[in-house]
C-alpha cells in the first residue's frame, strides 16, 4: 500500500487533504444514517493524519493547496 518511513511526506499528506475537500461533494447526495455515520468516521481519521503531522486542511477555494502548515497561534 505505502512505503513505511519515519515521516509521512508532503505529498501524501496533500493528496489526503484533497480526498478530505472531495467528502464536501457527499452533503447533497442521499445517504443512509450507517453510511454517512462511516464516511464521518472515516473523515475524521484522515483529518487526524493531517493533523498529527503538523498541517490543517484547506477550505479556501481559490488556493490550490490542500493544507496548510498550522500556526498554532491561532485563536
């Protein structure tokens, strides 16, 4: 599936990012409650991935970067 590092690198981490922008597209489509309840979980857990390795994902439309670094400072 992937090759094992120490760090997770910057692309996969961008790459993870878009499939988190693309769950987006998933709130006008009909689901079932097990269904939707999955895709959150499973949501969740790649915005943790993005998360523990210092990077938030995205929202801005105009950009075309998925993540950013996090400024912890932020409030």
């Amino acid at each position: 599936m992937s090759v094992l590092s120490q760090k997770t690198e910057y692309k996969a981490l961008a790459i993870i990012g878009r499939i988190i922008k693309e769950f987006e597209n998933l709130h006008l489509l009909n689901m079932t409650k097990i269904d939707d309840e999955d895709l959150t979980k499973a949501r969740n857990l790649l915005e943790t991935i993005i998360q523990s390795n210092g990077y938030k994902v995205n929202y801005n439309g105009n950009s075309k970067k998925s993540i950013l670094k996090n400024n912890y400072n932020e409030h």
